[in-house]
C-alpha cells in the first residue's frame, strides 16, 4: 500500500500526457504535444551524437524526453492567467511581496536550464483585491514552464498581473543561473543575472519604486 504522505506518482504514457500537465500546472491542459515527432527528434540526436540508440540506458531515452517535456513545458499548454482568477476584496491598500519563488526554465536559445528565484509584489487596487500567495507562486511557475528568456518571463510575468488583478502597482525581480554561460560559451558558473520589470505606480514614483525593490532584493535602493 502507497504511503499516504508520499507524492503522487507521474502519469505514464501517451495516455497519461493530459494528466501529466494537470499534474505539473494544476491547471485543465488546452492541447497536447506532438509525442512522436519529439521522439523521432531525440533519436535523431541521439545518432547525431554518435550515440547506440540498442543500449538498455538509452533505448527508452525518447520517450523518457517526450514525457518529461509534458512536464518542463507545460506552460504552452495551459492560460497562465487561470491560476489568478481566485480573488479576494480584503481592503489591503499596501504591498504585498512573496520572495525567493524557486524558477526553473529552459533556454530557448540552447535548450538548456537556467534556475534561481523570483520576487513578485503588487499593491492592490482600489477596491483592495488580493490573490492568494499561492497563487503568485504558481504564476511564476506555470510562466517559466516553456522555452523562454529571462527577460520574457519577467515581463509575463509583469503584464499577467497587471490584466488579471489591475493592481496599482507591480513589481518582478528575478535572478538566475543560465547553465549556458555555466557549461558552454563562457563557462562562468556561479554568475547571476537579473531582470526586473514594473508597472503603474512601481514605474511612476521613485520611492514606491525603491521601497519595493529593497525589500524584494533585500538591498538598499536610494529613490531616483
């Protein structure tokens, strides 16, 4: 008998794809990818690299990758605005700033992972509408399941919040590892880079700017 703590188990097969998005986004999948030709494509690759596509470690490879990548990039198939639709008129007037959100994507350029975390912070709008803060977390989650760029993700992110809460202000900070300049090109682990994007009031007034920004980089910002 499973233990009833553990988690649930990855849905297998081509059968199991719908599920296998539900079970990375939590949200109803709008498609499916196209499983054979991911397949088809991986063991061209494979025999690119000169690999034998008859050895028992690498024989169920393709298929390993096309369900995997039901998981990474689940993001294309699914509104990542969905996951904001729960709101809640609370009268909260002030910021509201969830930090250190783990990210983990893949780059479009190479195919490879890029990783850190996102601080996402908003000041509700008038009539004080709020999301649950689960809810920010999954936003960045479901953005960064795709093949992208930072630099996209933040501004999604950004642009996601502002169509589905109107919030007053927002603000997206995020910093991550690309394995790109880690493992290739370069090759300077370790390095960070950051991206940050606001909106409304975030963007209008220097110190509401600033304030924002030192608590979600946990950083002194001088307002200018």
């Amino acid at each position: 008998m499973a233990d009833a703590d553990s988690a649930p188990l990855e849905p297998q097969g081509d059968s199991g794809a719908s599920d296998r998005v539900r079970f990375a986004t939590n949200a109803a999948p709008q498609g499916t990818f196209d499983h054979e030709k991911i397949r088809h494509g991986v063991r061209l690759l494979l025999e690119g690299i000169g690999l034998d596509l008859q050895e028992p470690a690498i024989e169920g490879t393709p298929d390993r990758v096309a369900r995997m990548y039901d998981e990474i990039f689940a993001g294309l198939l699914v509104d990542s605005g969905e996951v904001l639709e729960v709101m809640f008129e609370e009268g909260h007037d002030e910021l509201i700033l969830q930090r250190d959100i783990p990210l983990a994507s893949v780059c479009e350029h190479h195919l490879i992972p890029f990783i850190g975390r996102a601080h996402v912070g908003y000041i509700p709008n008038e009539r004080g509408a709020i999301t649950g803060l689960s809810k920010l977390a999954r936003l960045v989650d479901v953005t960064a399941k795709r093949p992208n760029v930072q630099e996209r993700i933040t501004t999604q992110i950004a642009d996601t919040m502002v169509e589905r809460l109107a919030p007053r202000g927002v603000i997206v900070v995020i910093e991550a590892e690309h394995l790109c300049l880690t493992m290739r090109g370069v090759r300077k682990p370790g390095s960070m880079t950051v991206t940050s994007a606001v909106r409304g009031i975030m963007r209008e007034d220097p110190r509401s700017r600033a304030e924002a920004m030192a608590l979600a980089t946990g950083r002194s910002h001088a307002p200018g």
